[in-house]
C-alpha cells in the first residue's frame, strides 16, 4: 500500500511543487515573494505567521533546488531503466 | 561427589556445569598479567595435553570453560577466539557511531519505566478524564535550580519510548495476524504495515515542527518527547483493532461497534495529547504585567491554542483512521 518508495516519491514531488513555482508572476501576485516583504528593527524572527512562511518558501528553494536535481535525475533513471 | 577429580570448584561467579565430563580438559592458558589467579585454579583440571597448548594467549579458556567437551580442538579454539575479538571490535564500532547519531543516553532515559508506570500509563491514555495534574516533575538542580526532567519510573506524566514503540510493534503484528485470519496474508504485509506506521509518526512529527515554526513557538521539549506522545495512540488503534475484530468479525470500518470504539479511543486519545501538550507547545502564563506585550500575545495565544486543538483533534483523527483501515 505505502511502500518506503512511494514515499520518497511523494516528499520529492511535493518539494519540486515549491521549488518550480514562478517567483513573480505567481508568488508576486499572491505577496509572498521574499521581495515583497520588508522586517521591520524590531520583529526578527518573531513575526506573523505570513513572513514566516514567506521565509519558508523563499529557503526551501534556495536550499533544495540542487538536492532536487539529484533526487529528480536519479528517479528519471529508475524510471527509464527499470519501468 | 564427583568434584573430588578437580583439584576445586569452579568459580562461583561464573556459569560452568557442574557434572563430570569424561573428555579431558585442556588446561587453561598461562593468566595475562593482572587477571585473577583463582579462574586458572578453577579449570586446573587433570588434562594431559596441557603444555603445547598453553601458547594461545588472552583469556580464552575462562570463557570456554562451560564448553569444555567439544572446544577441545585448538583450531576451534583459535576460531573461537578469533570470532570473540571481531565481535567485540564490531561492538565498539557500533558503539561510537551509533553515538554519534543517536544519543543513546537520552534514548536510555526514556526506557527506564516501570511495572507499575507501564500499567498506569496505559490506564492514563484510554481513561485520561480522572486524572488531576499533568505537569511533569523536574528534579531541582545542584544550586536550588530547576534540573532536568524525572525519568519515567518516578513520574506517571513523563512520556517514555517504551510503550510507543511496544506498541508499533505489537500493531504490526496484530493488524497481521488480523489479516492472516481472514485468508489475505502475505509476507510483504509485514513490511507494509510497519513502513505505514513509522511513515504515520514521521509525518506527523514534521506536522508538529512546522506548526511550530510557523506560529513561532520555541518548543523546549526534545524531539523524543514529541516522538513517544505521537506513539501512544497505538495502543487505542490496538485497542480498537482487537474489540472490533473480537466483537465484529468485521474491521472498524464494519459495523457501528468498530466505529464506536474508535471514537472512544480517539477522544480518549485527544484529550491525553491535549493535556499533555499543553505545557509543551503553551507558553506558559507567567503573569507579566507588561501591557504591549499581553496584547501582542494574546492574539498568538489564541492562535496556538488554536493549533493544538487542531493538531489534538483533527490531525489524530486522521492518522487513526489511516492506522485502522489496513
């Protein structure tokens, strides 16, 4: 039903799901683009629940987008190679 | 007796059969430096091929003193001892990286119960509606400060590993089991079954960090803490499994029976995690008379009441459902 495998899939296809999305065409309109967004002195990291999933998104494709690469190319692989 | 043949008996502390074997003993090798001299009189025994084979140094014939009748071969105790230091090299080598990943004297912390912890705790998590009290007790530090938590054994609120994972392992085998009686066994099921188990507590633990991060919460409690809290209802689905297959012939998803057991130990379940939690994941009210700070609080204090709430009820009722389907 759940194998280890499928899961791997499902973590990879969600993270490819926030790393594609385009920065300002779609995250711009929906003012969550780490451009739209402006800390004030004070706050740091204590702030509303909004910046911090701005700060969210906007490390999660930094971070994951060469990990990304390696997970996708090594499942085309399997894919092609193994049905 | 028949021990008159040996020159004395054999050394209490250590396990050797006490009947005679006919098959002369080898006499046991020359005692490193420093070890006692009383295991070598112990095994002093009339062995006529003692010399040649004094050579095999180290401490190999205490050991095989209670396999005496068939270690008589020196290859074979060459091998044996061969074998006894790759073990304990592979020990070691387990050991320290092991250490490194894991830290196995905080795992060891939440192994410590009891008898009487593991039978009040189960009582606590299916009739959690009695109990008064649910803060955990810390041990007061060296200075008067506030040390660290009790171990499981002298306090009933703090979480353990120990009925988590007894009861992923029992849910595997008994949702098995269940299968295996209705005529649809096969052995991958075993494997399934535990994948979706620990996928289940995985997911929910990542749940957890990321609700806590969104609404800022420092959660001071340790990741295990928050893993053994996501283990216990195991042992309501168990509970449920077991009354709606007795009861039913049927699953939980069969007749009303099943449902309402699972709704009983789901709530029972919720309330546990609810109370439990609240001083995990609530700051706690500590009386500040600070006004921008009371307002600016309150608004995420509501928010994370609302979370836990959320995480309590909704998210538990939906890995239930999925742990009580297969």
């Amino acid at each position: 039903m759940l194998y280890l495998g499928t899961l791997f899939y499902i973590a990879v296809l969600l993270i490819n799901a926030v790393a594609i999305l385009s920065e300002d065409r779609f995250l711009a309109r929906l003012n969550l683009s780490p451009s739209s967004y402006d800390p004030a002195f004070g706050t740091g990291t204590d702030a509303s629940v909004k910046a911090k999933v701005i700060n969210l998104i906007g490390s999660v494709r930094t971070l994951m987008r060469a990990p990304l690469i390696i997970a996708n190319t090594i499942i085309i692989l399997y894919e092609l190679a193994l049905g | 007796m028949q021990r008159n043949t040996y020159g004395q008996s054999p050394p209490l502390h250590h396990p050797v059969p006490q009947h005679v074997s006919t098959v002369p003993q080898l006499r046991s090798p020359p005692p490193p430096p420093g070890s006692a001299q009383s295991q070598q009189q112990g095994y002093a025994p009339t062995g006529q091929q003692g010399n040649p084979y004094q050579q095999q140094g180290g401490t190999s014939g205490n050991v095989f003193g209670a396999y005496g009748q068939f270690m008589n071969d020196p290859t074979a105790q060459v091998a044996a001892q061969f074998g006894q230091t790759a073990f304990k090299q592979g020990q070691e080598y387990v050991e320290q990286n092991i250490g490194r990943y894991v830290n196995v004297a905080a795992l060891k912390h939440y192994f410590n119960v009891s008898n009487s912890y593991v039978i009040n705790k189960l009582f606590l998590v299916l009739f959690p509606w009695r109990h008064k009290g649910w803060s955990r007790k810390q041990a007061v530090g060296a200075n008067g400060q506030e040390g660290w938590y009790l171990s499981p054994r002298d306090d009933i609120n703090s979480p353990d590993m120990y009925i988590p994972v007894m009861g992923l392992v029992t849910y595997v085998l008994l949702s098995t089991l269940i299968a295996g009686l209705k005529g649809a066994f096969n052995p991958e099921l075993l494997g399934v079954t535990a994948t979706t188990g620990l996928s289940v507590v995985i997911v929910e633990i990542i749940a957890l960090k990321l609700g806590c991060y969104l609404l800022s919460i420092s959660s001071q409690s340790q990741l295990f803490d928050l893993i053994a809290y996501s283990g216990y209802k195991f042992v309501g689905i168990i509970v449920t499994i077991t009354v709606a297959e007795i009861l039913n012939g049927g699953k939980g998803t069969g007749g009303w029976i099943g449902w309402a057991v699972f709704a009983y130990t789901f709530s029972a379940n919720a309330l546990f995690l609810l109370r439990s939690l609240k001083y995990v994941l609530l700051p706690e009210t500590n009386g500040q008379p600070s006004g921008p700070m009371q307002t600016d609080s309150r608004a995420k204090r509501n928010q994370r009441t609302q979370f836990l709430f959320f995480y309590s009820y909704i998210v538990q009722l939906f890995f239930m459902w999925v742990l009580t389907r297969a």
